[in-house]
C-alpha cells in the first residue's frame, strides 16, 4: 500500500507542477508571481508530505499535529476578532472546540487499516484544492462567487470536483472493500464539503475584513485558511462513509 500511495502522491505533485508551469505560459506571469506560486507549491507538498508521513509513524503523532492546527488556528482567529461586548477568547474557545471535533473524524477508520482510511481523506481533500484552483487558471471563465471568493471560477469548481471523483475510484484500492462506486460517492461529497468549507471560512474572512488569518504559511495565509477545506469535509467523508457501510 505504501508503494501505491508513493506513486499516487508523485504522480499528483508532477501533474499539479505541469499544469502550474502551462498557467505561468498562458497568462504570461512575471518572475515575481512565478517564484510566489512555486513557493506557494513547495509549501503545500511539504505539508502533505509531513502529514501523511506524521499519520504513517503513529495516530497519536497526527493527533498532536491536529491539535497544534486548532490551537494555532485559534489564536489565529482570537487576533482577528474585534472587541465588543463579547471577550474574543470567549468566542475563539469554541470555535476552536468545534474544529478538533470536526479534525479528529481523521482518527478514525472508515474500514480496516487506519491510515489508509486518513490517506484516503486527506488527499482527496488537497486534490480538491489544488486542482480546483489550477483548472480555474487554465480555463476559468466565470467567476463562482465574486464578492466572496473572487480568485473561484465555475470552470475550477468543475475540474477541481471531476479529478477528486477521478482520483477517489483510482485510490479506492487502498481501503479494503472499498469499492468504485463507493469511492466516486465519497469523492463527491468530499469535493462539495471541501469547497464549502473553502467558501465557509472566505465568508468569515470577508465578515472580519481581512484577506487572511495570519501570514504564518507562505503563500497560503495561516492555518485556518489552508485546512479550511480539510475541517468541513473530514466528518462529512467519515459519516457518509460510515452510512454507505464502508
């Protein structure tokens, strides 16, 4: 299975690196915006690599990282918030309660081997993401919402969700059991959930007036705006997973 997950995450990299490098030729990026997104780039496979790498050693490993997430992304959010009547720690608390509940449905299995079951989520989630944003840049067009997401396109919506689907029955053989019309079930709902989260934590951002939480992750703002997506989307796999049997 490791080998299978080796080969899956290269050939993901080498194929998201291809497109990215066609996007900079189309649009005819400059230097700058060119060194920004392969920065951009090189901190994402950095952080999918340590995770499912921290997931392989030991759950408890991941269950600290998945901690750190929502302490980090709490205060993160803490710094944001304006004083009113209301302390900020008062409402961070609880928001950051709410995304280890949301985070820990990556401790649990769906089938069998557990971290084949994490493997299985969290890199549908990153293709998502990533793949969304790269066909939005190929061929986007028209724009998915504007006033609060204003770099999504419908044509990146589409693309992003048709390579999660793709790349979900492709992966199916990782959980045991597993079969292609379950995975293609569970690549759906995990590219709608993904998004939602994305489009989610844009809405709170754009309540807050701010482009992101925090700088802390070059390229991608802080830590909630780069597990926006993977918060929504970990109990919606588990759940549905759980209601197809798998």
């Amino acid at each position: 299975m490791l080998e299978q997950l080796s080969l899956a995450v290269t050939g993901l990299f080498t194929a998201g690196a291809t497109m990215m490098a066609i996007s900079h030729r189309i649009r005819v990026c400059d230097n700058v915006r060119r060194r920004d997104d392969w920065i951009k780039y090189g901190v994402y496979a950095a952080i999918i690599v340590s995770m499912l790498l921290a997931a392989y050693i030991s759950r408890w490993l991941l269950a600290a990282i998945l901690l750190a997430i929502t302490v980090v992304g709490s205060i993160e959010l803490k710094r944001e918030l304006p004083c009113g009547f209301i302390n900020p720690t008062l409402l961070a608390l609880p928001a950051g309660l709410l995304v280890k509940l949301s985070l820990g449905h990556l401790l649990l299995s769906l089938r069998g081997d557990w971290f084949a079951s994490f493997a299985f989520v969290f890199l549908l989630v990153s293709i998502n993401d990533s793949f969304a944003q790269l066909w939005g840049r190929l061929l986007g067009r028209h724009r998915l919402w504007p006033r609060l997401s204003p770099g999504k396109t419908i044509e990146g919506l589409i693309g992003g969700s048709l390579t999660t689907v793709a790349s979900a029955v492709a992966l199916a053989p990782l959980i045991h059991g597993l079969t292609e019309t379950q995975a293609a079930c569970l690549g759906c709902a995990i590219a709608a959930a993904a998004t939602i989260g994305d489009l989610f934590f844009s809405l709170i951002k754009r309540t807050l007036i701010i482009k992101d939480f925090s700088g802390l992750l070059p390229g991608h703002g802080g830590v909630f705006d780069r597990f926006d997506s993977l918060i929504v989307a970990a109990p919606v796999a588990y759940w549905l997973g759980r209601l197809l049997g798998i």
